[in-house]
C-alpha cells in the first residue's frame, strides 16, 4: 500500500489515503474506480475523482 496525499479542490485541507499503486494506475487507465479501489471510501474515491472533500461535497450538494 502506498500512501496518497489529496488535497480537495475546495477547502485546500489534505487526506491522506493508503491504495495500492496498481488500485491507482488501473483507475488511472481506465477502471471504475469502485472495482479497482472497492477497500475505500466513497468518500475517499470521490476525493481522487473530483478533488472533493466528504464536507465540501455535502455544502455543495446536500447529503444522498
């Protein structure tokens, strides 16, 4: 496992993330990020898709 350090697009406060590199590049490459990284969050995924936060997401679109 590595460790990934995201910083959201919004509030600027880094996450660190542990994934496996090959999670990562096989998201990268063209995987569903659910099916390559499935051990995360959704909250951790959407942090490497969109460079959104749990919090910023819910201020900018409400909860589920």
């Amino acid at each position: 496992m590595s460790n990934y350090v995201l910083e959201c697009f919004y509030c600027n406060r880094e996450k660190s993330v542990e994934a496996d590199a090959h999670d990562v590049e096989a998201w990268r490459t063209g995987e569903l990020i659910q099916v390559a990284m499935p051990y995360l969050t959704a909250g951790e995924r959407e942090l490497f898709i969109s460079g959104t936060c749990d919090n910023c997401w819910e201020k900018l679109f409400g909860e589920n």
